[in-house]
C-alpha cells in the first residue's frame, strides 16, 4: 500500500511540475489532450511531450548557468595574472 502511495504522490507531483515548467502555454496543452483523447488516446502522451519539453529547458538553463560561471572564474584568474582590477 505505501508504495502504491508514493508512486500515485509521485505522478500527481510530476504532473503538476509538468504543467509549471511547461514550454507551451496551457491552452496549447488541453487542446492537444483534448485531440490526443479524440483519437482514442488517454492524453497523457501530451503530457508526458509537455514535459519532456520542460526538462529540456530546465537542462539547457543549468548548462548555461555553468559557463556563466566558468566565464567568471576564467576572466578572474586572467585579471589576477595581468594585475588588472576585478568588476
């Protein structure tokens, strides 16, 4: 019964991650569960492309995030070398 629990926590927990972080907007998301059902689907694969799509963005924000910082450490180190001040 406790996993059972956990696995139902964990679905609603994702789903509604999945619809915060979602790329599209959430019209575009029931428009495209309301075809998928349509067609005799269960619309959870606009769900699950929805979030696909936010882990993506998150993952290409966290990449950007780290040269940022890999900028900041380079630019740092030269400026200790040449002598010159810091921003």
């Amino acid at each position: 019964m406790r996993g059972k629990l956990g696995l139902l926590l964990g679905l609603i927990a994702g789903a509604v991650l999945g619809f915060l972080f979602a790329p599209n907007p959430g019209s575009k998301l029931r428009a495209e569960i309301r075809r998928e059902r349509a067609e005799g689907g269960t619309g959870l694969n606009a769900i699950k492309n929805s979030v696909k799509g936010a882990g993506k963005s998150i993952g290409e924000d966290v990449k950007k995030s780290r040269y940022v910082e890999k900028i900041r450490s380079l630019k740092k180190k030269l400026k200790d070398i040449t002598g010159g001040e810091e921003d």
